[in-house]
C-alpha cells in the first residue's frame, strides 16, 4: 500500500474595480504566501485582464515548470470584485 503525499500550491486573485486594490495572493507547499499586485479592472478593461493574465499565467506557468498540475479552478464574486481560485498540486508516492 501506498501513501499519497499530496505538493499543493494555491492562487488566489482578486480583481477589483476603480476602488480597492487588484492582489493575487501565491501559497506554496511550504506554507508560505507571497502578494503580487494586479492592475484594477476599469473603463479600458481590455488592457488590464490582458496585463493580468500574463501575470497569472507566470505564476501558473513556474509551477507547471516544478512539476504541478492544475488541479481545480474557481471563480466567484465578492461584491464589485471577482476572485479566481487556482489549486496545482504535485504527488509523490511513498512505499
């Protein structure tokens, strides 16, 4: 029998409007959580996904690199604002 050690990594972005600040949040599998700033959604709205896209896909993209996969994807509102909730885990197998 096999115990399954479970890497898991989570990306939590939060976009906002003209108001609060845009943040993505990073957690890697060591518990350790670092803050990346986004630009807020406004009237040219084009150009800020586009620039925050690129910014998530880094981050997804460095993970793939180290060997984790995409495990789930959620998206919901909180109030004017959208979070994106990314898991990527990585599994090791242990005899």
């Amino acid at each position: 029998i096999s115990n399954l050690n479970a890497q898991t990594v989570i990306i939590r972005a939060i976009e906002f409007p003209m108001i609060s600040q845009s943040i993505m949040f990073v957690t890697g599998p060591e518990g350790e959580t670092q803050s990346i700033e986004l630009e807020n959604l406004r009237k040219s709205m084009d150009k800020a996904i586009a620039n925050n896209n690129v910014i998530i896909q880094t981050q997804i993209n460095s993970w793939k690199n180290k060997g984790y996969i995409v495990d789930g994807i959620s998206n919901y509102a909180m109030g004017d604002g959208m979070v994106t909730m990314i898991i990527m885990s990585t599994k090791e197998y242990e005899k």
